[in-house]
C-alpha cells in the first residue's frame, strides 16, 4: 500500500527538457525528499507523479498499477502547496472535506475524517472559518489537513513551509515528522532548505539539472557523496573544495567539509589568515585565506576568538578528506 | 494610502485637479438634466440655468411616455445591453481562461486573432453583416443586435480577463484538480469568483457603447417592435422641428438604467482599479 516507481521518465517543455531520466523506487512508508538547486525539476517531478503534468515518455507506477494515464483525482494521492492553495469561498471544513464530497463519500464519513485530521492538527476551533481569517501556520495546517482526510497512497508536499517564518517553519516540521510517523504513510517531499531534508527524510534524493545526482539516506550522504555536487549540497557551511595540483595530490579536487577543519596557532598543514568570523554562540565560522588551498571555510565547536588579520593553520582530518576525479566523481 | 506620504498642499492640488475634472465632465449631463425639466421658452431663454417655477415644466416627459412606446424601447435596450453583456462575460471569460491556462499549439497566435478585434472596428464589416441577417432572417430582431454585439465586445473581454486569469495562482486550480473537480467547476467556482473585479471593469466598458449604440439598431432593427432608446429619441429630431423638450427628456431618462448598472458594477470596478496597486 503506497509504493512508488518512476521509469525512466522524461519531461520536455518544448525543446527544454526539463526531466532526463529520473528512475527511483520508493517502498511503502518512506519519507523521501527531492532536494536540488532551484530550477532543477523539483516541482516539475512531482507535478508528474501527481499527474498535474504529463511525463513525455516514461512510466508512473503507483502501488503497482501504471497511472500514466489516471486523472489525478484518481491516483489515490494529495499534495500540500508551497502557497497553500486553500480555497478562498470555503470554510476549513469544506476545505478539508471537498474532496471527499466529490468522490461521493458519505457525509459521515467525511465528518468523522475531518475530526480525526482537525484534532490531530489542532484544527477544530478553526472549522467554521474562511482561510482568509487564518494565520500563515494555521492556513498551512488546515492544507496539510485537507491531504489528511483523504487517507491517500501518497503524500506529496512541494515546500510546504518555506512561507512561514523560522519559528513557525520548526513548529510545522516537527507536526509533519509526528503526522508521518502516526500515519506510517508514504510521502514525497520537496525542499531547498538542508535541514527539513536531513531531518525528516528516510531517503534523500539529490536532483541536478534534471538528473538524480545521488539516492541515499541523510548520513550515507553526507558520509560517502558520490560525486563533487552532492558533496557540495549536504552540509552546511559547504564543503571547501581545494585544487588537487596545488596540493601536489594526484586528484583534481580535493575537498574537506568545515567541521573536519581543525586550526591550531602554531603549526599545521595549511598556514593562512583570517578574513572574518561569524560568531554563532554553539559555533564559529572562520574564513581563512590560505596559502596553499586558497578561501576555506573552518567551522570550530564552541567559542573561538580570532581576529581578521591573524595567521592560524588549519590541519584536515585525513580519514575524512574525498578526493575526486576529473570528472566530478568520488576516487576510492 | 498612508498619510505620512500625503502634504496638505499635495492633497489640495489633487483634489482641484479632480474636481475640475469632475465639473468638466458631469457639465453636459446636468446641462441636459436641468432644461428637460424646463418649458421651450425657457430652454431657449436661459440654456444655462436651472428650471425656476416660472420655466420649470414637464411637457418633455408627458410628451415622451405619451409619445411612441419608450417603455417597449426602453425594455428593447435593456433586453439588448443585459444579454450582450452576459455573452460577452461568458465566453470571454471561458476563452480567456482556455488562452492562459492551457498549453495547445498555436496557443499564443490565437490569442492574436482574438484581440485583433480591438482594433478592427466591426462597423467596418456592417455591409457583410447587413447581408448575413438578412440571408439569416434575423433582420428586425433582437437576437440580430445581441449577435452584433456580443462579437464586438468580446476581443476586449479575451484581452483583458487572458491578463487576469494569468495571476490566479496554478496551484490553486491544481489542488482543485486533485480534489477531482471537474475543469468546469474549477473556471466557475474557483477562477471566476477571483477575477470578479476586471469582470466588472470589463462589464462597464461593454455596456456602455452598447447602450449607446446608434448605427446597428438603425441598421438593423429599426422596426417600431425592435426600436432601442437611443433610435427611439431619433422621433423627436425633425427635419425642419425639433422637440427639445422632449428629446432632452428622453437622454435623462436613457441615463437611468446605466446608472443603475455601473452602480451595481462600480464597487467592483475601484476593487478591480486599485487592487494592483494595494497587493
Ligand atoms: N510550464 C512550463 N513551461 C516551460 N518551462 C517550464 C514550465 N514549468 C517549469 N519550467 C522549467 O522547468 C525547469 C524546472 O522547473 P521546476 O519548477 O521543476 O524547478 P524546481 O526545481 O521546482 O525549482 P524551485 O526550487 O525554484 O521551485 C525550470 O527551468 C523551469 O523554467
Ligand atoms: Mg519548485
């Protein structure tokens, strides 16, 4: 109940095209997210899994039934929108319980489902109101409910919360982190923001320009990247990608993420000066200019105090350095 | 607006501006108000001023309702203006809505062909459509004038509502769709509802040449059961007399029923003018 197969499919707008292949495989109840740059196809996948787009070759497989062909309405999917798309003449119940209405559910029923879904949601003082009267985090919650009520296959979320304010964005993540679990339904997420991907994701996948970078768990990610790309994407600050010829190594690039940086005011294997310092309270980003590996960035644990000018030396953690080849690609 | 970019001078010029343009604009129609209720002599006395009791008469009026049947013309009109103007509503909007929603081929080159109305006059074509009518036995009918001008409203109405409907949000249309409305149901219950402040910018542009029109009720409907108001008024323009009295009253009374119509409208319409610029 809830899997997901997409073959080989490809989306052209015109002569652009948009989706070069993407083949992946969701198991039932997994959380995936599609992170990637923007206008990389994010959207435009997800379009196509919910049927709001048609693929221009290639196959949508949804619990084992090819939908290529299925409306969306019948796809036995609900999706929850970056701009929340609630309806602007309907309350939040009828918001929540249109769908239902169309498919011909009884009315019972659809009240019984709105009262699991709005008390799940902290809904039910809302229910009489138009969206108009909702805050940002409630109009988003009662979309989110809307998607609830109709018990689909599959959940898909386009940035369901980069309207809201920071605050509000942890708030709702965690109630999607508590909905999946309690609901152990499956669900594809689209985001820009690290965070929501490593933290709520079973499964990342990284997309590029219209093609699957990479497919892993958060950590197997940030662990083991499989190219210069998603090394560069995971984690934050970025990872330093340093020229191999200038280090004398034999790959084309090294790179070394900020937190396996260490610095030391006396020795060290890169000597450099400090441009600046970003002072975060739990940690301190350093901008070092280095002799040998040029702008780096160093992330130190805890308290640091330098200032721009001074020369310290930052030492990479050998066991976690990625070389990688000319072609982009990880070299074992 | 806010307050803090507003200076008293500003504020004072503005409104000088605005209301000599208003003066400028409502002096002819007080003119025509003010002598329908005066005698000839009065009229021709002292065009400027207003009815006093000793000029102050109702003869236009008396001779318009006893005269020829305005009330049939008025309702020919108003049968006219409301039907066009539904037509013209309709299949704009649901043409606008197929130009900016849907990607067909040839999509953009229809949206051409549509809106080249707006700048072709139809009466260009009166000749071809005379000759269509009477092939098509419509001549001295109603239906004839609703054809006329629902066609010679709509290249604006695609025009304009094709921009409007660009701004309503895709996902909003797209959750409808998963919702499984039906694309119907989505124009009129979704789209439409949201694009009602140009509709009604749209609706006051159609209505008001329509309602004015002279040439097509000449042409075609000149009838004395298909007679609109404005034909009607033709009645009292003699050759040689005039009744000035008479025609005077009946353009007081053809103000009547637009006035009512863009005042249903017109709160729509400044919703329609401004929301550009609140959001
Ligand atoms: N209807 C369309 N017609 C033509 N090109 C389109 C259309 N929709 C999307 N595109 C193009 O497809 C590409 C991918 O768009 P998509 O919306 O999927 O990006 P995205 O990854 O979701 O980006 P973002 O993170 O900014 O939302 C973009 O280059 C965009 O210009
Ligand atoms: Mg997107």
């Amino acid at each position: 109940m809830g899997s997901l197969n997409i073959e080989n499919v490809k989306k052209a707008f015109g002569p652009v095209e948009v989706l070069k292949g993407i083949n992946l495989e969701v198991t039932d109840g997994e959380f995936v997210v599609f992170v990637g740059p923007s206008g990389c196809g994010k959207s435009t996948l997800l379009r196509v899994i919910a049927g709001l787009e048609d693929s221009t070759s290639g196959r949508v497989v949804i619990d084992g039934a090819d939908v290529s062909a299925t409306p969306p309405a019948k796809r036995g999917i609900a999706m929850v929108f970056q701009t929340y798309a609630l309806y602007p003449h309907l309350t939040v119940k009828n918001n929540m319980g249109l769908g239902l209405k169309q498919a011909g559910t009884p009315a019972a029923e659809i009240d019984r489902r709105i009262g699991i879904a709005s008390s799940m949601l902290s809904l039910e003082p809302y229910l009489a109101r138009r969206p108009a009267e909702l805050s940002g985090g409630q109009r988003q919650r009662v979309a989110i409910g809307r998607a609830v009520v109709r018990e689909p296959k599959l959940f898909l979320f386009d940035e369901p919360l980069s309207n809201l304010d920071a605050a509000l964005r942890v708030n709702t993540r965690l109630e999607i982190a508590q909905l999946h679990r309690r609901l152990k339904a499956t669900m594809i997420y689209v985001t820009h923001d690290q965070v929501e991907a490593m933290t709520l994701a079973d499964k990342i996948v990284v997309l590029n320009a219209g093609k699957i970078e990479q497919i892993g768990g958060p950590m197997e990610l940030y662990n083991s990247p499989a190219n210069e790309f998603v090394a560069g994407f995971i984690g934050s600050p970025k990872m330093n990608f340093v020229d191999g010829a200038r280090l004398g190594e034999t790959a084309k690039t090294i790179g070394v993420r900020p937190e396996h940086l260490t610095v030391d005011a006396k020795s060290g294997a890169w000597k450099g000066t400090v441009v600046h310092a970003e002072h975060l309270g739990a940690d301190t980003n350093l901008y070092l200019d280095c002799e040998k590996a040029g702008l780096i960035t160093v992330r130190i644990f805890g308290v640091y105090n330098a200032e721009p000018g001074a020369t310290l030396y930052a030492t990479p953690d050998p066991a976690r350095t990625y070389r990688f080849g000319a072609d982009g690609k990880v070299l074992k | 607006m806010s307050t803090a970019t507003s200076s008293l001078p500003r504020t004072i010029g503005a409104h000088a501006v605005l209301l000599t343009y208003t003066v400028i604009a409502l002096f002819p129609v007080i003119i025509v108000i003010m002598n329908s209720f005066k005698s000839r002599a009065g009229i021709f006395g002292a065009p400027l001023a207003p009815p006093t009791p000793k000029t102050f008469d109702l003869i236009g009026y008396t001779t318009v309702i006893g005269q020829g049947d305005f009330i049939h013309y008025f309702q020919n009109s108003l049968v006219v203006t409301v039907a066009s103007l539904f037509f013209v509503l309709l299949f704009g909007a649901m043409a606008a809505f197929a130009l900016s929603e849907y990607r067909f081929r040839g999509n953009s080159l229809m949206g051409l062909y549509l809106a080249l109305g707006i700048m072709i006059p139809i009466r260009l074509a009166t000749v071809a459509i005379l000759q269509l009518m009477v092939t098509s036995g419509l001549v001295n009918t109603l239906t004839a004038l609703i054809l006329v001008y629902t066609a010679q409203g709509l290249p604006l109405a695609v025009f304009i509502l094709s921009e409007f409907m660009k701004q309503v949000s895709d996902d909003l249309k797209n959750a409808g769709r998963i919702d499984g409305l039906s694309e119907y149901t989505i124009f009129f219950r979704l789209v439409l509802p949201l694009v009602r402040p140009s509709m009604a910018t749209v609706a006051v542009f159609t209505m008001i040449p329509i309602w004015n029109d002279l040439w097509f009720p000449l042409i075609l409907a000149p009838s004395e059961e298909t007679k609109t108001v404005t034909l009607g008024a033709q009645l009292f323009l003699g050759q040689f007399v005039t009744n000035w009295n008479a025609i005077l009253a009946a353009l007081s009374l053809a103000i009547m029923p637009v006035l009512i119509l863009y005042v249903i409208f017109s709160r729509q319409l400044i919703r329609g003018i401004t929301s550009g610029a609140v959001k």
